[in-house]
C-alpha cells in the first residue's frame, strides 16, 4: 500500500471550481429514480388501493422490480461510467426515466400492467441514481468531497419534503394518473436541461493535489485506487456492503410505508404527506450535517451517530403513541438515516477503495441497498396485511439500524494511499 501513498493536498477552491458538475449532479439526483418513485410510493399506493382494490403490499412490490433493476444493470451502468464518463449515461437515463414514469399514468386494472411499466422505468433508468452523479461529485472534490456530497444529495431530502403532497395534491384533484405525468414531467423540464448545459462533456478526474494555474483541475492525472478485483478481496468491501444492506431494509421498509402507517393511524392522506415532509427536511440537515462531519472525523464513526438516532425513531414510531408530535419526532429521526446510506456509502467507498474504479465498486455497494431498500417495502406492507399492524415490522427495523451501527467501528481505518483526514484519538 505504501507506493500509493499521495503528499497532503495543495489547497484549492473546490467549489469555485466545481459547482457546475455539482449543481447538475444535485438536479439529477433530487429528479431521478431513486426519490421520484420512494417519496411518492405511499401516495399511489392509497390511490391504486383505493380504485384497483389491489393490496399495498403487492403494490409496493414495485420497489422490488427496481431492485432486481439495479443488481442486474448497476454494475453495467457503473463500469460505463468508469469508461465513458458521467455525462451520456445521464442523459439517456434521464431521458428514458421522463418518459416512463409518464407511462405509468397507462397502468390497467390488471396489475400486470403495473409492474411491466415499473421493470421498463427501473431499466432503462439506473443511471439517473446516485452511483452516477456520486463519481462526478469525487473526482471535482477530495478535501470537500463529504460536504460536496452531502449537497449533491440533500436534493432527496428536498424532493421528500415537496414531493409527496404534490404528488398527493395532483392525486386529489385530478387523479392518480395525472400524478404520474406531472411527476415524469420532473426530470424532463428541470433535470436534463441542466444536465446537458453544466455537466461537463468530459469527467475531469483529477487528485486535489494536481490543481491547474486556474486554481481548477487538470485533466488526465492517474486516479488512486485499488482494481476490482481488489477490492472484492477486502473484506472491508463485504462489511461495507452487509451494513448497508441491513440499514437499507429498515429505512426502505420505513419510509415507503410511512403515509400508509399514518393513514392507518387516523390520518387523511394529505395531513401524512405534510408529517412525510418533516422526514424530507431531515434529510436535507442530515446530509449537510453528516457531509460537513465526514471531511473532519472519521467516517465509521459519523455512521455509527447516523445509524443510532434512526433507531430511536422506529421505537417512537412503534410504539403507537396517539399525539402528532412524537410522530414528527419519529419522522426527523428516520430522515438522518439517508445521509448514513448514501452519503457515508458513497464517501467510504472513495476513500477505502479510491477514485480508480469508483463507479464500478459503488454500483455494487449501491445494489446491495437497493436490495433492502426495494425489498422491504413489500416485505413491510405483506406483516401489516396479515397482521393488521406495522409494529413488528418497524420493531424489527430499529433492529437492523442497531445492527448496522454497532458494525462501523469494524471498517478500520483508511488506508495510507488516501490523503490524510481526522482519526479519531
């Protein structure tokens, strides 16, 4: 390892340099597959229940379709990017993920239908996922990178706070099919346009310690960073990707059925997509918060905070209490978790495994979340519909943020070919 070791970093203004990638990277992240169809699953699930009298949790097992989209094509999308860069791949996908989310408004009364349209969205859309726009975020930045993703991805956050009652006010008014076309017209008006004009036609991947005259970045400098095969021989690499897994099981099971836990609770659609915004807004201060957090302590550590407070969310949530405010309560808790997900995922897989291979390795972390993330939604949805109750399920889901936080520490340290950042004493 000690021939990859790289000299501290010369300072330079990264985000003068870099905020165009960034602010294109933000649209497509806050516009792609992976809040559109999470923060508005709820809504649509009332909404299909309510005219197809189909149960929720078959309805939810839409989120397992794009899991099996993810594993299969992820790591495709990932090794593209590592070859021809983040722009093309985005832009199809961006493209493509428009278009069949409008496609959605088609769906039957044969849930066939339903899910036929959600595998022709998850497949021709993983490139609208954080695993793209998470390479262009770490090559642009290296002292910042935390922070600098932690803004990319905060857009989930805004997309959670806005997203479900404007989904669920288009429902009310017009109905669910409608909703589905405005929530495809997203991408399409808002997210390619930037797209195409601020991400760069080429990555430009280079060390912090390469700076131009400009003070900006020199394309073509060699990357570090292990081989795939490399990495895959790591046990930190199993770790990591276990510990999101099981942390992307209670957060996926959590949030895609939090309006239809509230709704059992008493609550009209409309007042839970307004509780669901509290969860956005955490989001947003949790990735800012961690992002700011991860360039200054050691990352496992920041992961074991995000992946505790969560815990206490789901024991507040399960427990049933009548009043508004321990569900709000419940509600922020749970939005810090996605910052331990996909900020710490994105950021520890740079800085264990390097910038070399990055897309390729992230792609593979980022399916096994999917995993649990689009798999336990319906899993979630089926303990409610046999037993009348999200308790168990939500029980069993503070579990698994416990699990995941006690495993952090496991991860060690960086190793020595990652420019130097704080350890703990």
């Amino acid at each position: 390892m000690t021939d990859n070791t790289i000299a501290s970093p010369v300072p330079v203004n990264e985000f003068k340099a870099g905020w165009r990638p960034l602010a294109a990277s933000a649209a497509g992240i806050g516009l792609g597959m992976s809040p559109l169809p999470t923060f508005t699953a709820g809504a649509f699930a009332v909404a299909l229940h309510a005219e197809f009298g189909w149960a929720r949790g078959a309805i939810l097992l839409g989120s397992a379709i794009c899991t099996g989209a993810l594993m299969v094509c992820g790591p495709i999308i990932g090794r593209l990017t590592d070859r021809y860069g983040a722009r093309p791949v985005a832009l199809v996908s961006t493209l493509c993920f428009g278009l069949s989310m409008c496609a959605l408004s088609q769906t039957t009364s044969h849930i066939w239908t339903f899910y036929a349209l959600y595998l022709l969205m998850a497949l021709t859309s993983v490139g609208t996922t954080p695993l793209v726009y998470s390479k262009v975020v770490s090559l642009w930045f290296d002292r910042q990178r935390g922070l600098a993703l932690g803004i990319a991805l905060c857009t989930t956050g805004v997309a959670a706070v806005l997203l479900p009652s404007y989904a669920q006010a288009v429902i009310d008014r017009f109905g669910w099919r409608a909703a589905y076309v405005a929530l495809g017209l997203l991408p399409l008006l808002v997210a390619l346009p930037l797209i195409a004009f601020l991400l760069p036609r080429r990555d430009a991947p280079v060390s912090a310690t390469q700076p131009d005259q400009a003070g900006g970045r020199r394309e073509g400098a060699a990357l570090e960073g292990v081989e795939v095969k490399g990495a895959l021989r790591d046990y930190r690499f199993w770790l990591l990707a276990f510990l999101i897994l099981i942390g992307g099981i209670g957060l996926g099971g959590v949030v895609f059925n939090f309006v239809p836990i509230l709704v059992d609770r008493g609550f009209t659609p409309a007042e839970a997509a307004k509780v669901f915004g509290v969860y956005g807004l955490a989001v947003v201060i949790g990735r800012l918060l961690s992002g700011w957090l991860l360039d200054r302590f050691w990352g496992p550590a920041v992961g074991l905070v995000f992946m505790v407070i969560p815990t206490f969310g789901c024991l507040i949530l399960a427990s049933g209490l009548p009043a508004t405010a321990p569900i709000v309560a419940a509600a922020a808790m749970l939005g810090l978790a996605p910052g331990a997900e996909f900020d710490l995922c994105a950021y520890l897989t740079s800085r264990y495994f390097g910038r070399r291979n990055f897309a390729t390795l992230y792609s593979l972390q980022y399916a096994c979340f999917a995993v649990g993330a689009g798999t336990a939604p319906a899993i979630f949805g089926a303990v409610r519909d046999v037993s009348g109750s999200y308790n168990l399920a939500i029980y069993a889901g503070a579990g698994l943020f416990a699990l995941a936080a006690v495993g952090m520490p496991f991860l060690g340290r960086y190793p020595k070919w990652v420019a130097p950042t704080p350890q703990p004493a």
